[in-house]
C-alpha cells in the first residue's frame, strides 16, 4: 500500500521510472544512493512477485540498444539476466540501478564485444555493488562527523567541567 500511495498504481511506476529517466535521476549520485526510492525486494512486495523482472527488462534493453551490438539481448537470456539481477541484488534500490545501467553507458564498467552478454552485466554490477559499499562507507563517516562537530559546540572543556562542579 505504502508504494501504491507514493508512486501510484504498478503501471504508473514503471512508466515513470524507465530507462528515459537514467539521465535525469542520475545526475545527482548523492540522491540516487541515499534517496527515497524502493528497492527491488520492495517492488516484489508492494507490486506483485514478477514486478522487479518487468521494470528490468526494459532497463536491459535499453543498454542493449545503447551498445549498439550486432547480437541484442532478447528473449529468453533477457528475461533470465533480468531475474537473475532480482533475485541477487533485491536489496538495491531503482535508483541504484539505473545509475549503474547510466555507469555501465558510460563506459565505466567494461564494454561489450559484438554481443551483449548478461554475464557482462552481472559482474559488472558486482563491481558496482564494492563503489556502492564505497559510497555508503564514506557517507556514514561524513554523517559522523558531522555529529562530531555538533557535539564540539556545545561541548565545555575540563576547566568548565570543573567549575560547573564546584558550584
């Protein structure tokens, strides 16, 4: 129900986060990581088992296309990569993914040779899963020192400690 009333009924969401909108979302990696967005087990749950492999499925094909090999992922090893992404990777959110698919475009991890081959794709995204770890890493030291920071100002020295005392 929390999807439904957030992004609107299961063709609503998947017209509205296609592969048209990577460019767009991906411009801000800060959001595309610790935004608000659904993760693909949440698709599962909140739309129905097969909804994380339909809104694959034209991810995957858009960066078939995009690489403009002469073999296409289609058909049976499209559905395949696609569930297979879903059922590994259930826990990153769409935003996540796309930004990788945008990543993947830009030529950041690997390319293709003559056939878009799913294996490419998946261990690809196992790289991008060790920059995500990266990132979150360094976003809860930011976030701790931040806290940090805060706890300086209003934080008293041993000599105010001490005089705070005696009274």
């Amino acid at each position: 129900m929390m999807l439904i009333s957030k992004y609107g009924e299961r063709d609503m969401f998947l017209k509205t986060y296609n592969p048209e909108r990577q460019l767009s979302l991906c411009e801000n990696t800060e959001d595309c990581y610790f935004g608000d967005y659904p993760t693909l087990s949440e698709l599962k749950a909140g739309y129905g088992n097969n909804t994380p492999v339909a809104w694959l499925i034209p991810q995957l094909y858009n960066l078939s296309e995009y690489c403009g090999c002469r073999d296409k992922l289609k058909g049976v090893p499209l559905e395949e990569c696609a569930s297979i992404i879903a059922h590994y990777f259930y826990y990153l959110k769409v935003s996540e993914i796309m930004l990788f698919f945008y990543r993947f475009k830009s030529g950041l991890y690997g390319k293709f040779y003559g056939a878009v081959d799913p294996l490419t794709i998946t261990s690809a995204l196992r790289t991008f899963v060790r920059d995500r770890a990266l990132a979150y890493d360094k976003h809860i030291q930011e976030e701790k020192n931040r806290e940090m920071d805060e706890w300086r100002k209003n934080a008293i020295n041993i000599d105010e400690y001490n005089k705070i005392k005696q009274q």
